[in-house]
C-alpha cells in the first residue's frame, strides 16, 4: 500500500512538472523591438519595411530605442507612438506613448480586435514626421 500511494505521488508530481513547463509556451510575451530613429522612420531590425505583426489580446513587449530627431517636445519627447485602428482611425487604449533620447520597455497587450492597426509618430520630430508611420497587424 505504502509503494502504490508513493507510485502515484510521483505519477502525480510528472504530470505537474509537465504541466508547469507547457505554460510558459502558451502564454509567452511576444518581443518587438523598435527603432524610432533620426530620420523620422519607425524601423525593426532585420525587415526592410517596419511592419509589425501579432495575436490578438496577447502579451507584448516593446523595447523601442528611441533616437533624437531633429526636433522634440518642450518635456524632452522625441518621438510618439500610438496605435490606431485603421478603419476608423480610433485610438487603441494604452497604446499612446512618447520616449525621451534612450532605450525603453512597455508592457502591453494586443488589441483584442484582429485586423489592420497603424503606428503614427505623435511628437513633431522633423520636417519628415508625417512619414513616421508603420503597419501593424493583428492575427486572430
């Protein structure tokens, strides 16, 4: 009796072991770095077009390395980045930020809603700022 209780407790203790290593996965952060750069252009490292895509209602992570334009807000911003919904131009909640010159991290979560989101600068950083613009996508 003594060895069938003991069996079972680590039966039991596997099948937590394997459950606890399989969250991480479902739930991970998803990671997006962003240049917002001199030159009044929103770039990702490694894609020649910034574009960004992710899950709908999913963790995000931004790291934006936030380079100083020409020009910069009275408080020391030097760049914006707020997400519209595209079809209507509505402003996503939590997803208006600036950055002063540096590095920054911003937890987030994607929008719920799958579709076509724009990023826009929404700090005057040049005579280029109109162009500061990116894609983003939203998978259901």
């Amino acid at each position: 009796m003594l060895s069938s209780k003991r069996n079972l407790m680590l039966r039991l203790a596997v099948v937590g072991i394997a459950c606890a290593a399989a969250l991480p996965a479902m739930g991970q952060t998803h990671v997006i770095d962003v240049v917002a750069d001199h030159d009044s252009r929103f770039k990702i490292p490694g894609q020649g077009r910034a574009e960004i895509t992710v899950k709908a209602g999913e963790p995000v992570l931004l790291r934006i390395d936030a380079r100083k334009g020409k020009s910069w807000n009275r408080d020391g911003a030097v760049h914006g980045f707020t997400l519209l919904r595209k079809k209507d131009r509505h402003k996503v909640a939590n997803w208006d930020l600036e950055f002063k010159a540096g590095k920054h991290e911003f937890a987030l979560t994607a929008p719920v809603e799958p579709g076509e989101y724009e990023v826009l600068c929404t700090v005057v950083c040049s005579e280029d700022h109109e162009q500061m613009r990116m894609s983003f996508v939203v998978l259901p």
